[in-house]
C-alpha cells in the first residue's frame, strides 16, 4: 500500500490540530482526539473495502501473430467485485522487444466486466511473454494505493511481416505478364517448353521455324514455346553483424526476411520449388527445396527463430555447405552485406565455384550512409575522412560487382527498403529468360 498526497495532508493536519490543547486547553484535546480516531478509523478501513480485487481472475484476448511493421490491439478483461468505481491504472509487464501504447483505458474500474485495450507494435522478431498484469487502485476516499499483480503466462510469435507480402502478392496476381509460368495460364512466345505448331505470321521469330513441319502442310508453321516450371530456387540469407544495423526502426536482416519471404510466395505460385539457408558464422538453418504454400510458412518460422548476430559471417563455411546439399541445378539468390575487400575477394572467390553449378543472383543490402556522405560538401576535416572512407568503400563496392558481371553472376546493389520489388523483378526476368 502506497500513501496518496490527501493521506498525507491528513496527516499534516493531525500534527497542527496536535497544537489545540494548548490553545483551548480540554476541548481543544477533545478535538485533537477525535480527529485522530476518524483518521486513524479511515485508514484502517477504507483499504479492507478494496481488498476483494484479490480473487479477481483477470485474462487478456491477444493474437497468436504479431507481424513486424504491423499494429495489434490486445485486451485485457478485468472483473472487478467492487460495488463502486474506484481510479485505478494498468500496466503490463512484458518480455520482447515490443511498444505496448494505451489505447483505451478508462480511469475508473467499474463494478462487473472492464476492459482495457492497448496497442502493440513488435520491434524485432522472436516471442513477446506477457507475464502479468498490474493495476494500481485507490480506495473510496483516495487514501490509499494499492497494487495487485495478476500473472497472465501469455506468449504470442512476433513474426516477419507477411502482410507485407500479402499486399504485393495482390498487386502481382493483377498483371498477366507477372504470372508467367502458372498452370492455369501458359505463357507462351519465350521459353524451352513445346506447347503447340501456329501458322507463320509476320513478326514471328524465325528461328523458331519447323521447316519439315512446314513441308508437310504446304505453308510456314513454327514452334511455340512456354516457360518452363519446377525450378529449385534456393534463399540464403545473412544473419551476421552487418546485417544488424538498423534502419528506420527495423534492421537489414528484417528488411532481407520481407523481401525473402515475398519472393517465396511468387515464386511457390508460379510452381517453383524454393529452399532457404540461413548462416552467419555458421549454417544455421537449411531448408530443401520444396513446393507448396505451407512452404512459405516453413520459411516464415525459420526467420522468426533467427536472433540478431554479432559474429562475423563466415562465407566459406555456408556456400560449401550449400554446395554438399544442393546437388541439383538452382536459382541461388543471396542476400548479405560486406565492407573490406579481404571479405569481397573471398566472396567473389566461392560465388565463382557456385556459379559453375547453379544460377546466383548476389544481392548487396547496402548502407544508406554511403550515398549520405559521399553527396554531401564536407564541412571540416571530420567530415573530409568520412568522405573519403565512403568513396574507398563505393569503388571497392564497384569493382567486386564488375567482376561478378564478368563471371557471369547477376547482381543487386539496393538499399534495405528497396529490396522486394526489384529482387522480385529479378527473378522473373530470370525465370522468363529460362537462365536456371
């Protein structure tokens, strides 16, 4: 029990009545007395009053799901079996990084059913434990605090954010051309895939030209062709220190598990089957390529386990790994970070033994303090080794790039909220192309 400020004025004012008897001698002392008891008979009682919030059974209505970059409300329903409305506050203690906001919570608890909503906005991936819930009361006459503590042993999953790719997903299933290689429609004009013989019609690709065909029937027929499906798409991602850094509230790791977890819905409906590697120092987690949308949730729950890294990433480790499990040919799409050139030699290294076996695609989620220092006028000499240390590392950056090219590995240079689309794109000019 905590005193308020009126108990303690109270108090104050017992110890100035205290100076009555001397003024107004028996009936000042009769005074003082009295005032004593009703005060002494107040605190005693007013909190015996409230003291039926013990066996309240408090429960709390939150999702199994939260998703990053998203907003829950969660409710937390308190009984109370007090027959007057008392001020009361509420807290709830929690583990996980996660914002608990008030959204609605009245001053008074009612008599009966209470409920009490508040907003929750996930920071970092992982589980969000409510243990308790703490209302702090104060009785009829405001003379006292009292705090009850009700445990509430509530965990929900704080998730990447699939809502996120339930938006794109919309937008991709809203253009033909996107969906190329979806059974329910054939894209027909590029490929390796014989669907059917057309008759020659200005325009059409010569190459693609059945001269005995056209022989037998008397006229100009050609091949159409479609793209192919079932191709094993592998994601690997990089869970080491660079891709903590954060940026605008969320780190690159999070920014990477979006775009990943987008480009695993796609590429499961246009019938691919899609793998995923998780490494840092070591390999993590390694998901075979597998087809179907409980595939993407696999993947979803793989992310979620992944913590945040500190170690440095070891590349060699992960790519011979990928190398001993993936035998068969795939699109490899990596998504990592680096900043020396002793780590863009070693990579630039092993993505040249991957390349001989399967298609890579290198994604560079890159620092936005780059471009920041590079473009802005120096102010002193501060800001001049800023500048020259960014530039250094910017054609470090263009020179392990240009080398990929030259072998033949396709590559993205994005920065961490620019990582969906343009990977997407990617893949579907590979896949229409028919690189894999």
């Amino acid at each position: 029990m905590i005193p308020t400020r009126r108990t303690l004025f109270l108090l104050l004012a017992g110890l100035s009545a205290a100076l009555l008897p001397i003024y107004l001698g028996d009936r000042g002392a009769a005074i003082w007395l009295c005032y004593v008891c009703a005060l002494g008979m107040a605190l005693f009682v007013a909190p015996l009053l409230v003291r039926a919030m013990h066996d309240a059974q408090v429960s709390i209505n939150c999702p199994d799901t939260l998703y990053l970059e998203g907003e829950d409300d969660i409710t937390l329903l308190v009984p109370s079996p007090l027959t007057f409305a008392v001020p009361v506050e509420t807290r709830l203690e929690s583990t996980g990084a996660a914002v608990c906001e008030v959204v609605s919570v009245p001053p008074l608890l009612q008599p009966g059913e209470n409920k009490f909503v508040y907003r929750v906005r996930p920071l970092r991936r992982g589980i969000l434990e409510l243990s308790a819930a703490v209302l702090r009361i104060q009785d009829f006459l405001g003379l006292w605090r009292l705090t009850y503590r009700f445990p509430l042993n509530k965990s929900a999953k704080m998730l990447p954010n699939l809502r996120g790719v339930s938006k794109y997903a919309i937008r991709f299933y809203s253009n033909p051309e996107a969906r190329v290689g979806l059974k329910i429609e054939k894209y027909r004009g590029e490929g390796t895939e014989f669907d059917s013989m057309r008759e020659y019609m200005p325009g059409c690709d010569i190459r693609r030209m059945d001269w005995k065909a056209s022989a037998r029937r008397a006229k100009l027929v050609y091949r159409e062709v479609r793209a192919e499906q079932n191709h094993d798409i592998v994601l690997a991602l990089d869970s080491g220190h660079l891709m903590a850094a954060e940026f605008k509230g969320l780190t690159k790791l999070d920014y990477a598990v979006n775009a990943i977890l987008l480009l695993c819905y796609v590429a499961i409906k246009t019938s691919d089957r899609v793998g995923f590697l998780s490494f840092s120092d070591k390999v993590h987690t390694f998901l075979k390529p597998d087809a179907g949308v409980h595939t993407v949730e696999r993947i979803a729950n793989e992310c979620a386990k992944l913590s945040y890294q500190f170690q440095p990433t070891n590349f060699v480790v992960a790519m011979e790994y990928l190398l001993a499990q993936q035998k068969r040919r795939a699109l490899t799409i990596i998504l990592t970070d680096f900043v020396d050139s002793i780590s863009a030699d070693l990579m630039k290294d092993y993505l040249c033994v991957l390349s001989r076996r399967h298609l890579v695609l290198f994604v560079s989620v890159r620092n936005p303090f780059l471009d920041t220092y590079v473009h802005e006028q120096p102010n002193g000499l501060l800001d001049m080794h800023k500048y020259v240390a960014c530039y250094d590392m910017q054609d470090e950056r263009s020179l392990l790039f240009r080398e990929l090219q030259r072998m033949g590995i396709h590559w993205l240079d994005l920065f961490p909220t620019d990582i969906s689309v343009p990977m997407l794109n990617r893949y579907l000019d590979i896949r229409r192309k028919e690189l894999i």
